[in-house]
C-alpha cells in the first residue's frame, strides 16, 4: 500500500473537504502522508495523473475527465465533489447589451474559453440554443484568470469560467443564462474526484477512507450550525476572503453518499451525460473521437465502502 499520496485541488475554489484538508483529518483516517498540489484546470489534473505525479484528484471538472478518458486515460471517476450550476459559467461585458433577446449580436466577437472545461462544455451548449454558429466567433484559449483579466481590460468580449475568475467578470458583465435556466436545458455542471484506474484498484480501501473524510466533512458543512466553525479555515484554504467564500459555498451542493450512488447521479445519469458531452466536444472538433460508453469509467466501489464505514 501507498506510503504518501498526492492529491490535485483548485484554490479559490472553496469546498468543504478543505476543512478536512486543514485539520489533518485525511492523514489521521488514512494512515499515509497526504501532499496537496493546486492546479490552474482539469486539463492539467489529467496530464499530472498520467504521469503518476497525482493519485487523486478533488473536484476535477466532469468534461476535462471526458476528454481524458476519451483519448484512452485510464481515469476513473470515484464520487460527485461538487454540484455548481451557478458557478461556472459565460459573461458578456455589460457595455455590449447583449442578453438572451439578442444573442446573435455576438457574432465576430473575442470569447475567452478554457478549452475542453466545463466552462468550454456550457459555452457550445449555450451558443447551440441560441442557434449562433461558434464559427462565427473568435475563440481563445484562456484559464479563467488569464480570462478575466483580459476581460476586465476589454480586450475580449465575453468570457466562460467559474469560480473567483467569474466572480471578478460579473463586475464588468453579464451572464446569457442563469444556473436554473441551463440546468433546465440539461447542462449539468459537476466536478468528480478521479484517479487512475490502476491505483485505485490497488488502493481500494485507501480510497474509500479519503472519500469517507470528504463526505463526513460535507455532512458537517450540511448544518448550518457549523458554517462559523468551518468558513474561516475553508476560506484560509481556499486562498480567499470569507465573504467571497460564504458567497461562491452558497451556489455549491454537495450530495450525499447515498445520493451519489442514486440514478440521478453515479447509478446511470452521469454514464449518459458523459456520452453527451463527448458528442458535443466531437461535433465542436475538440476530440477525436469517444467511448461507445461511459460506463467503465465510473467506479462506485469505493464510495460505496466508503457508505459503510
């Protein structure tokens, strides 16, 4: 058994398993030394697992690990981190007055997209709806920081992202749709916790343990009665002030084991979903080509384990 494990995160990108993360509660159920590493995408999560620098990683964005797994990463996702329809998602500077009404109005304009996100995923799904030919538009490869600042300076016209990134764009701009309206159009916005599939089959039990730490601390996140014991350290984790953290905690859920394992989630829905995402990054030229299924990328034994302990 692994003596130390490296585990992926996102700073201001604020979650309960912080808390966890913080008062050693991870080493302490584990056994093994536990090294955190932050990380700018889920692009650059994939890349650090294939090279066996990461065995885990936290709240990995659900279409970096479907562009993974797509090119043949032996990824496996373990749980739901985190539920986020209102976190991540497309701005249009406020100078342009463009909304819902008059969408078409963007054509020829500068969007700043992390390709292959989640960010990336929304923003072909919502320029679908709207009928505007992404063709039309100039898209750039930006993460959400270097996006925002760009944005901010006006030298792009609308920016896709989430997090404190889109937090500092909704200052100068505002969204197409909200986190309701998208998810009604079903565009699910989740991160998982992944790992390859080779170390989590050798470290079971390991695994289930740090998915039982994270759940334990989303269950303590749950009552509101432990939000001023929790927010200080989870905003100190998160590199962020605590308003900003209460603020970005407040659009995040965080189901439960048992709901993770349900078919809303891990017991079907999200195999489908993954199908669905691969198709629309095909259609936009984003990859090569997809799984027939999703279903082997998904496994529910740990986080199972994990309900039992």
């Amino acid at each position: 058994m692994a003596e130390s494990i490296t585990v992926g995160y996102f700073l201001e990108w604020p979650m309960p398993f912080e808390y966890a993360k913080q008062m050693g509660t991870y080493e302490k159920e584990m056994g093994v030394d536990v090294n955190w590493v932050s990380f700018e995408s889920g692009v650059k999560m994939s890349a650090a697992m294939a090279s066996g620098d990461v065995q885990l990683s936290v709240s990995q964005g659900l279409p970096p690990f479907v562009v993974a797994t797509s090119a043949g990463q032996d990824l496996q996702m373990l749980d739901v981190a985190v539920n986020y329809a209102e976190n991540d998602n497309c701005v249009v500077r406020s100078a342009l007055e463009i909304d819902k009404t008059n969408v078409a109005e963007l054509a020829g304009k500068k969007v700043a997209v992390p390709l292959g996100t989640g960010a990336h995923y929304s923003f072909l799904k919502q320029m679908e709806h709207f009928g505007v030919d992404v063709g039309t538009l100039e898209v750039v490869d930006m993460d959400p920081p270097d996006g925002a600042a760009a944005f901010a300076q006006g030298s792009v016209d609308m920016f896709c992202g989430w997090g404190g990134s889109l937090r500092r764009a909704l200052e100068s701009g505002n969204v197409l749709l909200t986190g309701a309206e998208k998810t009604e159009l079903g565009i699910l916005v989740f991160d998982v916790t992944s790992g390859p599939a080779g170390w989590v089959s050798e470290n079971g039990d390991l695994v289930a343990k740090f998915l039982k730490v994270t759940a334990d601390a989303n269950a303590m996140w749950a009552d509101p009665a432990n939000h001023a014991t929790m927010l200080p350290v989870i905003a100190k984790d998160a590199g962020m002030e605590e308003a900003a953290t209460a603020e970005t905690m407040s659009t995040f859920t965080f189901p439960t084991i048992e709901e993770q394992l349900s078919s809303k989630w891990l017991g079907g829905n999200a195999q489908t979903f993954m199908k669905g995402v691969a198709d629309v990054f095909i259609q936009a030229g984003s990859i090569g080509a997809a799984l027939d299924s999703y279903e082997s990328t998904v496994n529910t034994g740990p986080l199972a384990a994990a309900g039992k302990m």
